[in-house]
C-alpha cells in the first residue's frame, strides 16, 4: 500500500515539471574551434608568445593553424602524428593546418639537419 501512494505522489509530480529545466545530452559533440598559433624559428629554438620550444596544448577535434616564422636560418615544423610539416628560410613565413584527431601528447621538432637533437623541439597536448 505504501508503494502505491509513492507512485501516486511520484506521478502527481510529473505534471509539475517545467520543460525550460530539462536538459538532454544526445552526444552531439560541441563543434570544433580554430586555433591559431604564432610561432618564430630561430637556431636552434621555437618561441610562441614569448616562451621558448614552449607545450601547446589544444582540444581533440580542434583545427590548428601554425603560423610560422624564421628570423635566422632554414627551418621546418614537423608534427609527425598529423601529417604536418611546412618549412621556411631567414625573413619567410608559411602556415601548416591540421586537425588535432586524437588526444594524446605529441612532438613537434625542426627535421632540418640537427636541429632537433641540438632542442628545437616541444610538445603539442592534445585533451
């Protein structure tokens, strides 16, 4: 009998409900953003926003678009798990775009000789 009159003052509450509180997660994901990063080359470092070979972090599903720049000598930005690379000489800028996938922590380096060993590299998280 007890459950019964639960069930009734349950039910009676149902009527009672305003729509405008009801929220529904379907699993839409929220779209992605486009984020763009300024980055200067120079021997044998990477500055973004005043910090050198510095982790970028970005979320999975992002567009990124690197916007980069030697101020000394022949250099490229290589981010080996999305496909990206693009190079450029002392003075050139050039921009690499790729969409961060996969969550995870990845590198990016310079490839140009031995760059990469003498640190010109830094990490990409990816949440």
């Amino acid at each position: 009998m007890l459950y019964l009159v639960v069930l009734l003052v349950l039910l009676s509450a149902c009527d009672q409900v305003d729509e405008s509180d009801i929220e529904l997660d379907i699993g839409i994901p929220e779209p992605a953003s486009e984020v763009v990063i300024e980055m200067t080359g120079g021997n044998y470092w990477f500055e973004v926003e005043g910090q050198r070979n510095p982790t970028i972090t970005v979320k999975q599903g992002d567009r990124v678009r690197i916007e980069f720049e030697s101020v000394d000598g022949f250099h490229d930005v290589v981010i080996d798990r999305f496909g990206a690379s693009a190079q450029v000489s002392t003075g050139g800028r050039t921009s690499l775009e790729f969409v961060a996938s996969e969550t995870g922590t990845f590198e990016y380096y310079c490839s140009v000789g031995s760059h990469r060993e003498r640190g010109m590299v830094g990490q990409l998280i990816v949440e």
